[in-house]
C-alpha cells in the first residue's frame, strides 16, 4: 500500500490530503489522470465506486471526485481533480473502467463537463431539453421556470412573480 | 373537494362504467405510497369494484398519483391512447392541480389538464385512503343523477 | 319430433342457466376469498357488472394481428366450454349422454385452452407470446395426473365386469366407493384430494396461474384483449369451471336422493359449492404462485405420484 503512495507522489506529484482506516484522499494534475488509473488499475485498485463533481463559484473552478475501491486491501481511494470553469473538459477513463461511462454521462448532462473519448454522451434523464447545465450554480431555475411555465396575465399565477 | 364541471356527455360515459372499474398499474410518483393501502386489506377497493389490471387495454381508469416529468407524461399519454373508450383519468395530489410542491421545479409538468382530458380532482399530499373514498363515491354519485 | 323441439329447448336453458350459474359461483369465491383476507369482499352481483361493463366498451384489434383469428379464438372457447355441459350428467341427466362417453369429455377439455393459445399467439406482442408458451407447459404438465385420475372409476368398474366402461351413464349408476375393500377406500381418499389440485392446475388458478402472471408479464396471454373477445374469454373461464366440477362429481361422488328434480338439483348445488370452495378459494387464498421451472417437475413428479400411489391402492 505505501509504496503505491510513493511511486505516485515521485512520478505524479500527487499530494495526499487526509488518512483515514479505509479512505485516502489524494489531489491529482488533470493532465496525469488517465496514467494514474493504469497504474493504479494494476496494482488491485479495479473496483470504479463513484464520480462526483463540485461546483465552486468563487474560484471559478469544477473539482471532480474520482471513488475507486480495493478489494484485496480494502481502501478507496479519492482522486480529487480541479478543472477550469469556463471551458470544462477532461479526458475520459472508459477505457480503463468500464463502469465510468455512465456516471460520466451523468456529469456531462448536470454539469456540463466534457469527456473526451466517451464513446455515448446522451442525456439520461432530461428529454428535449434546451437550457444549460442544471446543476450548475449560476443557473437561475425560478426565473427559468417563470418564463416557461407561467403568465403574468393569469390571475391565480400573479403571485409568483414578486 | 373540488369537481371540474361535468355535462350530459360526459355524464353518459360515466354511467356505463363506474358499477366496475378496472384501474391500471402506472403507479411511478410519491402519491403512490397512498394507493397501496387502498389496494391492501384495511381500507379494500375491491368493495366498489376496483381491481388492479396489468394490461392498458383492459382497463378503463388511469391513476395519475403525484407529479409527472416531462419524460413520464409522454409515456402516460401513449398508455391513455391504448385504453379503449369510455375511459376516465383521475388526477390524485396537489401536483396535477397546480405543481404542488414542485411548483418551482424545471424538469416537471405544472397542470395536468394541460396533457390529458382529467375527470376527477382529489387533493391532499397525497390525500388519505378516506379522502380517495370520498372522491370516488362523489364520482358515483354525480353519475347516477 | 316432439323430443327434439324439447331437446332444443332444455339445450338453450342450459346455455343460459350455466352462464348464470358460472357467474354466480364467480361472486362467491370473490367474496370467501375477501373474507378470508379479512376484509369486506365486492357485492355478490359483481361479475355481472364487470360483464355488462365490457360489453359495452369497444373491442380494439391490434393492427398487425389476423382479425379472423383473434376474433375466433374467444368464441371457441366459448362454445366448446358450453357443449361439455351437453355430455356431463347433472344431477342424474344428460342432454347428449349417449353419443359421448369419458374419452371424449377428456379431449374436449382441452379445446378451450387451445383456444387461449391460439388467441395469444395471434396478438402480436411479445407479452402474449411468453404468456401462451408458459400456457402450453401448463396444459402438457396437467393433462398426465388428468388421465391417471380419469382411470381411477373406469378401472374399477372393468374389474367387476360391467359392459360399457367409458360411457359415464355406466359410472354414474354405480357407486364406485362400495366396490372396494379398505384398501380401496384409502387410494380413493388420496385420488379425491388430487382431484382438487388438478382442478386448480386445470383453470389456472394460483399456484399455477403462470399465463397470467400479473407483475412478470404485464397480462400475460390476455394483454392485448379488450373489449367483448374479454367478455366471451372471462364467461368462458366461468363455465368451465362448472363443467370441470360437475365431471369429478358424476365420477367419483355421484350420490343423491333419488326425488324430484328440484330436489337433485340442490343437493348437485351444494355439492358444487363444496369441490369449488376447496380446489379454487381456499388453494388460491393460501399459496402464491409457482416458477416456472418447478411447474413441470411438481406436475409430472409429486402429483402423479401421488395418483399411482392411489392407484395402487384400489387394484
């Protein structure tokens, strides 16, 4: 387990944030990630668990959260990436992981981050859907919502627009 | 409780159904918590004559329980095109009326009546076993004057 | 002359008065099933509703289906569910007693379950497909313990050198439970209770309603059915219910007080109520329903086994 650690910090500079019994957290280069799944994929990290995402306004920066489980040394491992907010993009790890093609759709649907190399981006849950990304924090649903579903002219429905 | 105005027409259609009505499975939303006790042992819907029917084309009721996305309600319209007529559609919660507790939601319908032709109101979130009695024998009632 | 007008007239009283009776013996079991589920049941007239209700809706054909068939195969049902009621003996009589005798009742029995097939293979969907195979494995695997139980009074009645075998007028004049010893009367106790599994495994009733399997597939063999071919297909399953009851009581219990026909006709209707409460309300309130891969195995290894063993016993 530590020399695993080791040979990530030398080759990757990768930082380690918090230890815990079943859990390491590490924070990793956007450009290196797809070299440290393969490492990590033959060393008995080949369980994809999760990806998450973050969206932090201020420093105008999405952080995404890779979970990956070990079954021989029952550890997870999370991989946090922070890519830039304007023109979200990253390289997609389906082909090491089977399993992250569809939480990569996911992001790519709320989020609207990139992957390249993802074989089918289509949306999951939205149909016919023309806004932008839902669950981003500059999107504004009630104005959304106001405009699309309600009138002003409708006597019961005045009440939403104050 | 709140019933839309119902004319002669629709009056006829109700009459021929409502001695046995067979309600269709599409139980997705979080008004179908309240459903089930109708259909279990306790409050028996099976003293008005409803059975539950897994096929569309041999009911003639469909239960909209709760809120609709705008994914379901393409579906729920092709099962209510599968129906055959006289049907009647009986919108159950707050959300079919008016958006309910999703009024401010970007992903789900707001009035119902919009999408499909609706003949009963039955509010609540989501109404009791008591006040889906209530609506139906309003229903039976209004039918057979 | 005279006898066939009479013979024309009894006929259509019986079509009328089986498709009342079925319909009857229908509320029934709906309301002691509701009771024994501890909760207040439909009125007792609720069939006749639920019929009057679909004949009034309109029969929807699915687009790419041959009408003909699926308009066929309801009536078939029907009819056929109807004519077994000619041969079998009510309360003492039969209309076409003697042009028919047990070899034949057997093989009409099972037309309308063909009819069922048919009608579910001609809808073109892939749920009535899976619902029809899965009917087809129900009808193969009841049709050996069917023939075993059948046997049972013929074999008895070879054995102590009556002429005529088959012809049920034959079985029913002699009271097959004083033609044995002991022994005897033990094997028919166990042929009786096979007789009411086989009559559950026979109107697919749980636990062996596979075709129909609600929450598997969605309808099962009747999913595309609406309409007045449903009215003719629920009347039809009413009906045979009655004619699968009323041919273990002209076999294996025929007694009855030889008066007046009103009389006979009550003390068939209690006996009809008995075999109906056990072999379909009470197997269906208590179990739930067979995989399909058990059905067979339970079909052609536990209850044929059990009807040889009874069998045995009355050789």
């Amino acid at each position: 387990m530590r020399n695993i650690i080791l040979t990530l910090k030398s080759k990757f500079g990768v930082e380690i944030l918090k230890e815990e019994k079943k859990q390491i957290w590490l924070k990793a280069d956007k450009k290196n990630l797809l070299k440290i799944c393969s490492l990590i994929k033959k060393n008995g990290f080949n369980f994809f668990s999760s990806l998450t995402a973050v969206d932090i306004l201020e420093k105008n920066v999405i952080e995404l959260i890779y979970h990956i489980w070990s079954e021989e040394k029952k550890t997870i491992l999370n991989i946090k990436i922070k890519i830039d907010r304007e023109r979200p993009e990253i390289s997609s790890v389906s082909n090491v992981y089977d399993a992250s093609q569809i939480h990569e759709r996911e992001i790519r649907e709320l989020f609207g981050v990139n992957f390249l190399g993802n074989p089918d981006l289509s949306s999951l849950f939205l149909e016919d859907w023309s806004g932008p990304a839902p669950f981003l924090k500059s999107f504004d649903w009630r104005n959304y919502v106001r405009k699309k579903f309600y009138s002003k002219e409708n006597k019961r429905e005045r009440g939403y627009f104050t | 409780m709140n019933l839309e105005k119902i004319n002669d027409k629709a009056n006829k259609k109700l009459k021929k159904v409502v001695k046995s009505i067979w309600v269709f499975n599409w139980f997705n939303s979080c008004g179908f918590t309240e459903i089930l006790p109708v259909v279990g042992s306790r409050w028996d819907m099976e003293r008005f004559g409803l059975i539950p029917v897994p096929s569309p084309r041999q009911a003639d009721c469909l239960i909209i329980a709760g809120y609709q996305t705008m994914k379901s309600i393409k579906r729920a319209k092709l099962i209510y095109e599968q129906m055959s007529s006289p049907k009647i559609v009986i919108a159950l919660g707050s959300c079919p009326v008016s958006g309910g507790m999703y009024w401010d939601s970007y992903n789900t319908i707001k009035r119902l009546k919009d999408y499909l032709p609706v003949d009963l109101y039955i509010p609540g979130c989501p109404p009791r076993p008591e006040a889906i009695f209530d609506g139906i024998s309003k229903l039976i009632q209004k039918s057979t004057n | 002359m005279f006898n066939l007008i009479l013979k024309l007239l009894i006929m259509l009283a019986v079509i009328f008065g089986s498709v009342i009776l079925g319909l009857l013996f229908k509320g029934i079991d709906r309301i002691l099933s509701a009771k024994m589920q501890k909760r207040v049941g439909p009125p007792l007239l609720q069939p006749f509703y639920d019929l009057k209700k679909l004949m009034v809706k309109e029969s929807i054909i699915p687009r790419q289906a041959p009408k003909w068939i699926f308009e066929l195969s309801p009536l078939i049902s029907l009819a056929v569910s109807i004519l077994l009621l000619f041969y079998i003996p009510i309360a003492g009589k039969s209309i076409l007693g003697n042009s028919g005798d047990l070899i034949l009742i057997i093989y009409l029995f099972i037309i309308p379950g063909l009819g069922l097939v048919l009608g579910a293979f001609s809808s073109n969907s892939p749920y009535a497909n899976l619902g029809s195979q899965r009917l087809v494995i129900n009808m193969i695997g009841y049709e050996f313990p069917l023939a075993v139980v059948s046997l049972v009074p013929v074999w008895l009645i070879y054995k102590n050198g009556f002429s005529n075998i088959f012809s049920l007028s034959t079985i029913y004049a002699h009271n097959i439970w004083g033609l044995i010893g002991p022994l005897g009367i033990i094997g028919l106790l166990i042929e009786s209770a096979v007789i009411f599994i086989v009559i559950a495994g026979e109107l697919s009733k749980t636990p062996f309603d596979v075709e129909a399997a609600d929450s598997e597939i969605a309808g099962g063999a009747l999913a595309e059915y609406s309409g007045r071919n449903l009215a003719m297909f629920y009347i039809a399953d009413a009906v045979k219910t009655l004619a699968m009851a009323s041919l273990f009581i002209a076999l294996f219990f025929p007694w009855n007080i030889q008066s007046n026909f009103g009389v006979m006709f009550l003390i068939y209707f209690l006996k009809l109520f008995l075999i109906i409460f056990v072999s379909l309300t009470l197997i269906r309130t208590i179990t739930s329903r067979f995989k399909i891969s058990r059905l067979t195995r339970t079909y052609w290894g536990y209850i044929t086994l059990f009807a040889v063993i009874g069998f045995l016993f009355t050789l």
